[in-house]
C-alpha cells in the first residue's frame, strides 16, 4: 500500500509494507484523513509516536472496515466508520483496536467525519474528563478558532457553559462568536488576563483549556477561581515557567497536564464510547457540525502542513485518500 513518509523533512506518497491486522483490530481502507498540529510536531520530530504505534502520520480517519480480527464484533466488513489513531492516518489503509472505531453518523460523508475523532475526543477528554465542567461553569479556551477550539466551542454550547475565546485575529472572534461562544480576545492585543475578568466577574472562570502553556500560565491562573481547574493539553508557547505556588494553595487550583495519543487502549475506547453516546446524536441532527477549512488530496500533504502552520485556518484541514 501507499502511505506518506517524511524523508528529509519532505512528505513523500509512496509504498509501505502491510501491517498484519489482528485480534481485537480493525483494517480500515482510508478514504479520508485530517491533519493535526501534532503531526507537524512529529514530523520535526518533536512528538514521536507511543511504543508499538504506526510511525506513519495522522491521528484520525474515516473508510471502510475491510478486514476485522477476531473477537471483533463492533464493526463489520463494509461498515462506514470513523478512528482515533496513535498513527497511521496518512496510508491507504490503517489497522486500529476496534474500541477506537465508531460507524460514523447518519448524514456525514467520509471527509466530515475524517475531522470528527481526534478533535472532539480531545475536547471532551479535556473539558469534562479532566476538567471536570459542570453545566453554567464558565471556560476559557485558548485556540479557540483551531479543530479542538471549533469541537470545544460546539460542545460547550450545548453543556450550557458560557465560553471566552482567545484567537488570532478578528475574523476568527467573529466565526468563534457565531459558533456559540460568549466573548474573546485577539491575543496579539497584549495580556488577556483583564478582558478575561471583566467578562467572567470577580469570581473568575471556572476551567481553562490550554494549548499553549509556559507562556499563558500565570494569566491563566489569575483568571481562574477558587477551586479552578487548568488543563493543559499543549506547550506551543513552551515548556518552562515560573509558578505562584501561594496563588495555587490559596485558589486551591488544579493543574492537569493532559494527553489523548499514549493513553491505553481502554481509556481511548471508553472517550470514544461517550462520543457515541454524546455528540453522535447531536451530528447526526445537524446541531453540531464538522468545521473544515479545506480539503486537500493526500499527495499534497506538504501544503496541507504549510496551512496549519500558517496559523490562518479555522477549524480542520482533511486530506482525501480514496473515492
């Protein structure tokens, strides 16, 4: 089969070897595949896939079961369906532990729902897993124009959570408001730690999702409230920072470091049940949708990375493999 493999720091289609599909895994034929900034970082070799995983790029896709391993009995041969991947995305074909696949949703096509499982399970793993959200608590999420921000924005919405955004520029709080969010920020008008504040009240915000880190952490912590938690699920702004310890014991504030890609297989097929459960309905009723920037073919994967990292897009960047 073909797959996409980085050489030099190029992205190349070309032929890989087969991986064997067996008990408890599904083999998917890849219509359609999304693009993540993680795969950007794996690519610069700074987000290396977990033990045992596929080294070949992309977190999520969608095709068609065509061969089920034994004791399989979630999907069948010919069954739509959509997958959380520790890799792998980028190929003509993909095998992954059937917990983490879903028939996709009544009414999506394979482009849709190819932009479905790695977002949205990191947007509801980070707010109501982790973060703990609870109706009428406010959120801040930062990146709010990103395929986790668009999935997070959506969510809340619909959990009755009054969201703030943070956002590149004014075009993008514009969509992220129509989106459903309550208010935002651009963040290159300076600190967001004000504007935060006069919009969430003296109390603060109860939960803040971060892509970012090092560099948010002390704005972050200021607009929290007493009993806040902070979820960081990215360091695009770092690793390294100092901490008001005295700020976080006496706001008795939570900070979770958190990630989806290395959990274990019971954990991924657990977020991926409450998907199914919890927002299948709601795509499949048009209330929540897919946000999708563009589509490209998988041969031009290096433009596909060239629009994430250009930092423009809003929502997901899906790459078509097969009709």
């Amino acid at each position: 089969m073909k797959a996409i493999v980085v050489e030099q720091d190029r992205l190349v289609w070309q032929e890989i070897e087969i991986e064997s599909c067996g008990p408890g895994e599904v083999r998917i034929k890849v219509a359609a595949t999304a693009v993540n900034r993680a795969d950007l970082a794996q690519r610069s070799g700074g987000y290396p896939p977990p033990v045992g995983a596929s080294p070949i790029l992309g977190l999520e896709c969608s095709g068609e079961v065509i061969e089920v391993g034994e004791e399989v009995q979630r999907v069948k041969v010919g069954d739509r369906v959509c997958a959380l991947l520790a890799g792998g995305g980028y190929a003509e074909e993909v095998v992954v532990p059937a917990g983490q696949v879903l028939k996709i949703p009544a009414g999506l096509s394979f482009v849709e729902a190819a932009s479905v499982p790695e977002v949205y399970a990191t947007a509801y793993l980070n707010l109501y897993m982790e973060g703990r959200a609870s109706i009428g608590e406010k959120v801040l999420l930062h990146a709010g124009a990103s395929g986790v921000g668009t999935a997070a924005i959506q969510l809340l919405k619909f959990s009755h959570n009054p969201c703030f955004v943070t956002v590149g520029n004014n075009d993008k709080l514009r969509r992220c408001v129509e989106l459903g969010a309550d208010s935002g920020f651009v963040r290159h008008d300076g600190s967001f730690a004000k504007i935060v504040s006069d919009w969430a009240g003296d109390a603060g915000v109860d939960v803040v999702l971060d892509p970012v880190g090092a560099s948010y952490m002390e704005d972050n912590l200021s607009c929290l409230t007493a009993g806040g938690r902070l979820v960081i699920i990215g360091l695009l702004g770092g690793q390294k920072t100092d901490v008001n310890l005295g700020l976080l014991m006496m706001k008795r504030i939570a900070v979770i470091g958190s990630t989806l890609r290395a959990r274990p297989i019971s954990e991924k097929s657990r977020i991926m049940d409450e998907l199914k459960e919890n927002l299948w309905p709601r795509l499949e009723s048009g209330e929540i949708k897919p946000i999708i920037e563009a589509v490209l073919p998988v041969t031009e994967a290096e433009k596909a990375h060239e629009l994430i990292a250009g930092n423009e897009t809003f929502g997901k960047v899906v790459l078509e493999v097969s009709g």
